[in-house]
C-alpha cells in the first residue's frame, strides 16, 4: 500500500498541469446514475452555456427531484476549480 494525498494529490496534478476545473467523485459511484449525470452536466455546459458550477448545481437539483435517486447517486461529485 501506498501511503499519499490520493484523489487530492491527482486533482492537484491536474490543475498544475493547465486545466482550470475538475469535476470528480468523493466516493464509488453507479455506472448508470453516473452516465446520467455526466451527460446531462455537459448537455447543461454546451446547450445552456451554462458555466460548470451552475451546470453540475442544476444536475444535482433535478436529480434531488427525482424520488427514485438517492444522495449517493449525486452527492459524491464536486468541482474543483473555477
């Protein structure tokens, strides 16, 4: 086992190597809740311009919304960055 930063030390990969936002999960996920999700967030950045804070805000509310989604369908992804 390797002791480190883990999901922190490779979000901070990412942003020293140029990209301005990272979106990632704080915790497993199910495959099909997730392609849901992720397709809708970029559906709501490219159709509704809508910048990736609103964007994954607005994706978690409609899934809030749907009474056959749970928390751990939605509540893992975060945004890091601007």
């Amino acid at each position: 086992e390797v002791i480190g930063e883990g999901i922190m030390g490779i979000n901070r990969g990412f942003l020293h190597s140029g990209a301005d936002s990272i979106v990632y999960t704080l915790f497993k996920v199910d495959d099909r809740k997730s392609s849901k999700l992720v397709y809708d967030f970029f559906k709501n950045i490219i159709e509704l311009k809508q910048d990736y804070d609103e964007a994954l805000r607005d994706v978690k509310l409609k899934m809030i919304k749907n009474p056959l989604t749970l928390p751990k369908d939605w509540a893992g992804y975060v945004l890091m960055g601007s």
